[in-house]
C-alpha cells in the first residue's frame, strides 16, 4: 500500500512539474491577448507614408468603420483578397466604410499594382517598420495578409490573419454599420 | 509499475504537445549554414511540414564583402501553379544546398553569412523576406545549427563537448568536436562513443542503476562466483546496450525531429521531472528497483527458457536503460543531432550501442568482482547517496531554467542549497571526536547553508540576480563601482530620437534582461573597469530592458537582427549602425575596450 502510495505520490509531483514548467514557458513567450481599446488607439494614432509622398495619419478616418489591410505585392493570398475589398469599397463606403491598404513593400510595385488593380481606397506604404506595426497590433508571428477591423469609436473589432472571405467581411461589417 | 506508466504517460504527452498555429518564422524556416569544404558552404533550412520557400528569393551575402558567394546554381525546387504569379519553383522540407564560395585576399578564421529568404504557409499567409545571420568558423570547416535549447545540455556534463557559448537563439557556430567526430570513419566514431559512454558512467545518472544490479546479484549470495557475477551482469548491461542502439537507430531515421523535440518545453520539464525522481530515490525516500511484480512474472516467465534468468536479467537491463534514459539523453543530445543529420540508422544504433556498452563498463567491474565492489550501506555511502540527490536536482533545475522566471530560479536554488545543508547536519552539532570526514561534511553544509539563505534573502529584498544576490541590500553608504548610466529606451522611436539627441556622438545601445546572466557579468566585470569607463564617457549610452518581452521590444530586437539578450549595437556619429562591431556574448574589460577603440575612431 505504501509503495503504491510513493509511486502515485511521485507521479503527481512530476506531473504537476511538467505542468508548472509548461505554464511558466506559455505565460513568458505566449501571446497575450490586446486590449481592444488601447490597440485601437495605437493603431490611429500611427502616420504613413502615402503613395503621393505625403505623411498620412491613420488618426483621420477616425469615426469610420475601418478596415486596415495588410498587404505586400510578394504575397499570393494577399492578391486574392484586395478584388473582395474593392467590391466592399464600392458598396458600403457611403455607409461609412473606409478600406486602407497597408503595403509591407517598396513603393515602386506597389504604386503600379494598386493602378493595374483598380485598388479603390487609400493605400499606404509601410515597408519594414509597417510589420513592426502589425506585430505590435496583434500580429504577433508578422504574416500576410492581416486585417484589422475598428468600429466606429477607434475600438478593435477584429484581427484576422490569412485571407478575409467575403462571407465573413460581410458579417463582420454588418452589425458595425 | 506504476512509477513506470506514470513516466511513459508523461513522455507520451511530452511528444504530442507544443503544436501553434503559425510558427515564428526562425522556426517555420530553421537556417543553418557550414563549411563543407575550403571553397565549398552548405546552407540549410529546415521548412516545417504544411510550409515552403520561393526559389527565387534566395540572397545571400557575406560579411566582409571579400567574400563571394555564388547562388546562381541553386538545385531545382517543385513546380507551384500560382494564381498570380504563374509557375514559381518553391521548396519544402528539409532544403539543403551547396554555395561556391571565393574569397579575394587572406582568408580570415570567420565570417558572417546573411541570407535572405521569403516563404509562406499552406494556409495562406506569408512571411516578409527575412534577414538571417549566421557565424561561420572556418577552421575545420565547422558547421552552425541553430537550437538555443540544446547548448545549455552540451555544457551540462563533463564529457560532453562544451559549444562555443553561442548567442541565445541565433544561428551559431557550433562545437567542432562532434562533427569532427563524425567525419572520422565508422570505427573511429563508434569507439568515440564507446569513450563518451565511460564518461557517462562517471555522471550521477549511473548510480541509480548500482542497486538495481546489486539486487540482481546479492540474491546468489556466497554462491556468487566471479565468472556468474561477470556474466549477469553482462547480460543486464547488454539488455540496455540493446535498448539504446534502438535508440540510435530512431534517432538516425527519424532526422532531426528528434532534436527539435528534445528542445520542447514539455520535454525539457519531463526530463526535470525525472531528475527529481532519480534524486528522491538517492534521498532515500523509496528504493529505486522493479517493482517485485514484475520482476516475479519475469522469472516465472522466462525461467522456462533454457538460461532463463539470463533473459530476465536482460529484460531488466533494457527497462532501466528506459528509466535511465532521459538522464543521459540529456547530455547526449548534441550528439544525437548530429545522429539525426546523418540520416544513417545502422550508424546511430552502432554508435549508441557502443556508448552504452561504455557506460556499462563500471557496472561490469561490479559483477566480475562477485559484488565486493558493491557499495556498502552505512552513514558514508548515504551521505554520498544525498550529495548525489543534490546533483540531480540542481540538473534538473539547471534543465529547466531557460523556461522560469529569475525569481523562481533564484527559489529554487536556494531551496536546494538550505535542503542540502540540513541533510549534510550543518545544524546539528558535531559529536566529540567526530571523524574527519564528518567534520567535511559539515563545513561544506555551512557553505552551502550560508549561500543558501543569502539567496533567500537577496531575492526577497527584490535581488534577481545569481551572481550578486545581495547587492540590493548594499547600503548607500558603502559607494560600490558606480553603476554605468544607461538611458532607458523602450521602443523605436524613443530609440530614434535618442540617437538624433546624441549629436556626433557615437551610441552604444545594450540590449539587457533580468535572466541574462551574460548581462550581469558584463556590468559587473567589463563596465567597471576604468579603461572601458573612460571610453564609454565619450559615448551616448543607451539600455533596452527586454525582460517583459512586449512586442515593442521583440520589434526593437528584430530591427538589428537579434533573437534576445545579450547584444550591444553601435552607432557611428552619423546615428547609422557600425554593422560587424556588434558584441553578442561576454567580453572581458581588454577586449571590449579594444572594440569601443574601434566605435570611437
């Protein structure tokens, strides 16, 4: 009886080291969940550089519902996405709507591709620092495409990484309008 | 029996779990890179299942710029019909490929590669291009692996070859030792291992097979003679022998998965875990041995056989090597990766075959000598059995730090230590005319019972650091070497401005965190010396705190290209980065003065 006792007693202990150990790693290189207030904040209160050279502040489409993507022309699932958000761009900007294309790339293909696309909404060119941007508001692993939804108040609605359905677009703006 | 399902359970659950969604890209595209030959480099990067990589995104450059490297031969990739792009060669798996590598001038002992590359997911998102760095050391043509996990176990033992303290994370020269082993020939390298196992048989992850065997043994009693006593515990020695050269044959099919795994947190935990339970045994808190059933059914069973209790003897060799078995994976993993890139299954089991067999040489000498080299009970060999305990446990620590907290590190230590000391009766008082090794035993408990509670006291007074736990404590009175005023910066463009504000002057900007041991030594020993001071007088000097690990620090980290503490960039007057000067890595005062030399002209 005792042995049995030692052995589930030691059992127990390396269990629950195994545990402790694992938590500790997940709670100090685990992502934690953004403050939808403050990130929402952080992301208006960020500047960059228009396709016209000119500075532009995220912080003057405040009071629509935004839709920030991130996009670079190197990157195939991107591509697919930007026709759906030209379709929305049409469709629900005079509800208030306002795509922002957010290019991780250099200016001279991405000016280009946003004519021979017809892209129909603002976009900006981030380069490098434009991923240090995106890690900083939820894109923790800096991939492509990634989209960023803030309701009318400047709040995080969503962030979602991969490419954005029209579906799941379309659902995800209704209520916000 | 139950301790055992209890343990397999664990390593069950140790493989299956650590599976994110999206990897961090030094992780979805491991990069390594290593001389082949004088004109030859081979870079490598592991692509993780579900991902792949652009042909045509390849750049490399090296660092000086004498060096070329020719990447216009790059092997053919497969076919992906792209949507946009139209058909694009990618890679997936494991990537290798050889670079012609010519080089106008004296050839120097290392260099710098920097890769370019860019890759994406199956499920549809991409990785910006990425910059790699890695430090190639020609001398031996000697190859670079990444694996941060790894290099604390490589200097955990004694026999084990000590890396080459590489940087935390970055892709890194490794030892030349092992992979100067393996260039040796098959015999060469198996006799290597059989070597490596003797030095294994010198660490505390043998001792808890003494009583194991003594159990086997002691039961024949005076009818024990020298030949039976050799050949029992041959036969145990070969049932692990057998046991590990599986092992190996694994470890050389399997590639290098093995040792990715081996860096998982669960497993490095469940390694801790069986450290601990190794040390209770020591303690003597329950006696390690199979449990009575089953050493019953193994008798019952194979006692039918003809030298059936050579077989049960066999069979209780190879379950030990399973027990056992996480106590020296540990210091074998360096070499076990080296097993798995060889890809060659016969050459891993031979390799751990002969290992083992090293390691059972002790245990072979025990049996020969019809167990009158059985350790004998009594207060001197419990003591040596404690002090063992305390070994294992400060492994098991030692295993497991990377993953806590300093603050539950420094705990943890000092926890083991005041343990320590009251099982060496540093409390209790010494009986007149003590033996001498009593009188040993209790000086070295003070010690360790002293250093232990100054550990307890430093990290309640909100000391964090090993090295130094009570400086906190240090009244303002006692003026220690005034620390070097840094100027905290925590983002990039505080760090901006900064460099902007230091007008002409060149910058130092130190990446610094509460765990970084190399941190700490060099702010105690570099920084204060009086040459280094004088040099850092002249320069702007600014201080990263990247314990919180925010992702404004990971960004400020990836900006210049690190993985973590420790790293020091320069700036020159004009605010641009002094690329080639950068200090990852401990330094000592002459050195590092040399390097400031070289900012400040």
């Amino acid at each position: 009886m005792t042995r049995l006792l030692q052995a589930l007693l030691i059992g127990a202990l390396a269990v629950l080291f195994a545990g402790a150990g694992y938590l500790f790693y997940d709670w100090r290189s685990g992502t934690r969940p953004l403050d939808p207030v403050a990130t929402g904040q952080v992301v208006l209160a960020a500047k960059f550089m228009g396709l016209d050279n000119q500075p532009q502040a995220l912080g003057q489409w405040r009071g629509k519902v935004l839709v920030i993507n991130f996009w670079a022309t190197w990157c195939a699932p991107c591509r697919e996405e930007i026709p759906v958000f030209i379709k929305f761009q049409d469709q629900y900007g005079a509800r208030g709507v306002q795509f922002i294309g957010l290019a991780i790339d250099q200016k001279e293909r991405v000016g280009p591709y946003a004519r021979d696309i017809g892209i129909n909404y603002p976009v900006l060119v981030g380069g490098l620092e434009g991923m240090d941007f995106a890690r900083q508001v939820g894109n923790s692993r800096g991939v492509l495409p990634f989209t960023l939804v803030l309701d009318r108040s400047g709040k995080v609605v969503t962030t979602e990484i991969g490419v954005l359905r029209a579906e799941k677009l379309e659902s995800l703006l209704k209520p916000l309008l | 029996m139950r301790l055992i399902i209890a343990l397999l359970l664990l390593l069950a659950c140790a493989a299956r779990a650590g599976e994110p969604e999206l990897l961090e890209p030094e992780k979805a595209f491991r990069f390594s890179a290593r001389m082949i030959a004088a004109d030859r480099l081979e870079v490598r990067y592991e692509i993780a299942p579900g991902y792949y990589m652009y042909r045509d995104k390849f750049r490399f450059g090296a660092e000086p710029a004498s060096i070329s490297l020719d990447a216009s031969q790059l092997p053919p990739g497969t076919i992906k019909k792209d949507e946009f792009f139209g058909e694009v060669q990618i890679y997936r798996g494991d990537m290798r490929f050889v670079l012609p590598l010519a080089e106008a001038g004296e050839p120097g002992p290392r260099f710098t590669l920097n890769a370019v590359s860019q890759g994406c997911a199956d499920i549809g998102v991409c990785y910006p291009p990425q910059e790699q760095k890695a430090e190639i050391r020609r001398a031996g043509f000697s190859s670079g692996s990444p694996g941060a996990g790894l290099s604390p176990f490589l200097k955990s033992t004694p026999g084990a070859p000590a890396s080459a303290a590489p940087p935390r994370g970055e892709p890194q020269s490794e030892d030349t030792l092992i992979s100067e082993l393996f260039r040796g020939g098959f015999w060469m390298l198996v006799l290597s291992f059989f070597g490596f196992g003797l030095l294994l048989a010198l660490t505390p992850c043998v001792f808890p097979m003494v009583p194991i065997l003594s159990g086997i043994l002691v039961p024949h009693g005076e009818h024990l003679t020298h030949a039976r006593g050799f050949t029992l515990s041959l036969a145990y020695v070969l049932g692990m022998a057998i046991t590990y050269a599986l092992a190996g044959v694994a470890a050389g099919l399997l590639g290098t998965l093995l040792s990715s795994a081996l860096q998982n947190p669960w497993v490095l935990s469940g390694f801790a875990a069986v450290f601990v339970l190794l040390a209770l045994s020591m303690f003597g808190f329950y006696e390690l041995q199979l449990p009575s059933a089953l050493q019953s059914r193994l008798t019952v069973t194979t006692s039918k056989l003809h030298g059936g209790h050579f077989a049960s003897v066999f069979v209780m060799g190879a379950l030990s090597a399973l027990i056992m078995g996480p106590c020296v994976a540990a210091p074998l993993a360096g070499a076990l990766l080296y097993i798995g890139q060889s890809g060659d299954g016969v050459l891993g089991g031979a390799a751990l075959f002969a290992m083992a067999l090293g390691m059972g040489v002790p245990l072979l000498a025990v049996g020969a000598s019809a167990g009158a080299l059985l350790p004998k009970a009594g207060p001197w060999m419990e003591t040596v059995n404690r002090f063992f305990g305390v070994v294992l446990l400060g492994v098991a620590i030692y295993v497991v730090s990377p993953l806590l907290h300093a603050v539950v590190f420094m705990l943890a230590c000092a926890v083991l230590l005041i343990v320590f000391a009251v099982y060496l009766h540093a409390l209790d008082p010494l009986p007149h005319g003590a033996p001498g090794y009593r009188k040993l035993f209790k000086g070295i408990g003070v010690v360790s019972l002293l250093a232990g509670v100054s550990l307890l006291i430093g990290v309640l007074s909100g000391g964090r650091d090993v090295l130094q736990p009570l400086a906190g404590l240090r009244g303002a009175a006692v003026p220690a070497a005034q620390p070097v005023l840094f100027q905290r910066v925590s983002n990039l463009p505080q760090l901006e401005s900064a460099i902007a504000a230091a007008a002409g002057k060149p910058v130092l900007l130190d990446f610094f965190a509460d765990w970084c041991v190399t941190c700490k030594e060099m702010e105690a020993f570099t920084f204060t010396d009086g040459a280094v001071r004088k040099r850092l007088d002249e320069m702007v000097k600014l201080q990263v705190d990247v314990t919180a690990n925010l992702a404004e620090h990971k960004a400020l980290l990836r900006r210049y290209g690190l993985f973590g503490p420790p790293g020091i960039v320069f700036f020159d007057r004009q605010g641009n980065e002094i690329k080639g000067l950068r200090v990852v890595g401990f330094q000592n005062a002459a050195k590092f003065a040399a390097t400031l030399d070289l900012v400040l002209n």
